[in-house]
C-alpha cells in the first residue's frame, strides 16, 4: 500500500480542517481527492507530505510514518503544490538542476522520466520562469516534483487555472508516469477530471462523502434526474426550487437538473406544474448521472 490514512484530523482553535479521514491509495494506483475549494483537500497534502501534523490519527506514504519517518517520506515523494511555488527569476534549466542537486541528482541521471514533459519546455529552457505561460509553469513543475524519481506523487489542484489544452495534455501526461510505476494522489475541483482518475473520494468540509472508482459511483447512483429548460432559465431556478416535493435543484450548463422526492413522480407532472407558470418552450428529459450529480446529492443529503 502506497498511501495508508487511518482517522485523521486537523483543527484550528474551533475550526475543524478535516475530521476522521481515512483512505488508501494501492501501489501504482491514480487516486483523486475531488472537492471544491475548502473541503479540506490541501490539508491533506500537507499533512502527508510532512509539512504538517495531524492532531489526531495516523498515516504511512510509501510505508513511512509521517511522524516518525519524515525524512524517508520527503526522499520518496514528489509534490507539486497549487500554487507555483519555483524560483521565478531563475531560468527553466536553473530551478530544474537546483531541485536535482538538492536530492543528490542531476538532471541527466533522470530524464528517461520526466523526456516527455521537459522536450515541450527545453526550446525555452534560458527563460526565466515568472515569464512562462501557465501550461508552461505547470510542466516545470511536475518535472521539477518529478527529478528525484518519487515513488509516490502528489499534485495539488495542478490544473487550476490552467486552460483546457493544456489540462487534457497534463492528464495526458499523468497516465504515461502511471505507467512507470508511479503512485499519483491528485486533488482537483473540476468533476470532468473525476473519471480520469482510478479511484476518486469526493471530499467537503473536512470529511470524505464517498471512495469508488468513478464508474462504481455513478452505476451506483438511483435517483432520476430531469434536465430541464425553458424560454426564461432564470425564472425556471425559481420555480423549480418552489415545486412542493423537490429533492434537489442545481444549474448543469443550459439545462437545470431537477430530482423529485416522490417515487411515483413523472415528467409530465413537472410539464403541468411549469405551464401553470407561463413557462413557454419547456423541455425536459432525464439526464445521465455524473460525478457532479452524485456530489451534489450527497451534499444534499449532508444538509
């Protein structure tokens, strides 16, 4: 087991960070932490990584415990935080050999790992890294996590900010270093980035919700969802979040995602119940469930 988290928790003063957290992440597995901002995620990265100590519970990484074997653990991972967090009056090929010489390496002892990452950069390897584009600084970064060939990765909402090319070509990326062995915990707050993962714990307010792989956790969804929209989406929220048996009501892109509570309900009872609104140009169908659907249920559920 790469990753072993047995209760842990963090606190401040009356502030509870994370509250008896436990997963594990196997060997060589892609684990993701999915949660929007504030569920706790950064946390516990600090905490795994050693930059910071639970006030309850226990965990190994790469099967070091994050008390009493700190120094193994920092020798054994990568970690690239969400915010970039590399020398930026340094040039490109400065901070990647600055991090190297730190774990004792160089460059060319590793870069079998990290070729495919550092050829996209190399053209610009004399520019100073404050003046690379946001793929560009993401890239430098994993490599720079990457230099002292980790067992074990962590990335901290690494595509944040980032555009969208950019984010398919790190997933992209993230695959190729699974497939050298490396153990991957990622923390994002995109949902879409959910199913890309082997395993996923859908985190909020400290506390894990559900662990699965993301296939697992949508088959397991029952609810019926209607994606619904009309000529007036604004006035259709309102309406929705008034009908008398509503279970949940969240905007999905153009459409609004509605579940009922009843077990009996139909489209056609909503159909009625939105042309008794004036609502003109309805329609309405059921929706696939998504990770996003599924968080937000349980959040629902949590309230």
């Amino acid at each position: 087991m790469s990753i072993l988290v047995t209760n842990i928790s963090k606190f401040y003063k009356n502030f509870k960070a994370i509250e008896a957290i436990s997963f594990e992440v196997k060997e060589g597995e892609l684990f993701g932490l999915i949660g929007p901002d504030g569920a706790g995620k950064t946390t516990i990265f600090r905490i795994l990584t050693t930059l910071l100590l639970p006030d309850e519970g226990s965990a190994t990484v790469a099967g070091f415990d994050i008390v009493q074997e700190y120094k193994s653990i920092r020798n054994s991972v990568g970690y690239m935080p969400g915010k970039f967090s590399l020398y930026q009056d340094l040039s490109v090929e400065e901070n990647l050999r600055f991090f190297a010489t730190i774990f004792g390496t160089t460059i060319e002892e590793n870069y079998d790992l990290i070729r495919d990452i550092y050829i996209q950069i190399e053209p610009f390897k004399k520019r100073r890294a404050g003046a690379l584009s946001g793929g560009m600084k993401q890239k430098l970064a994993l490599c720079c996590a990457l230099i002292h060939k980790p067992k074990v990765l962590f990335l901290d909402e690494p595509t944040t900010g980032v555009d969208p090319v950019s984010r398919k070509e790190f997933w992209e990326m993230l695959k190729r270093l699974q497939q050298k062995g490396i153990t991957i915990l990622v923390s994002t707050p995109y949902m879409d980035e959910a199913a890309l993962c082997d395993r996923i714990a859908l985190i909020q307010k400290g506390r894990i919700f559900e662990i699965d792989s993301p296939q697992n956790i949508i088959s397991n969804y029952s609810k019926t969802i209607y994606a619904v929209t009309t000529k007036n989406t604004h006035q259709l929220l309102i309406d929705l979040k008034q009908f008398p048996s509503q279970y949940s009501v969240f905007a999905f892109g153009k459409f609004i995602h509605y579940i009922d509570q009843k077990a009996d309900f139909t489209s056609q009872d909503l159909h009625r119940y939105l042309e008794s609104k004036d609502h003109s140009a309805i329609e309405i169908h059921t929706a696939t469930p998504t990770i996003e659907d599924v968080f937000m249920d349980l959040t629902t559920l949590e309230h």
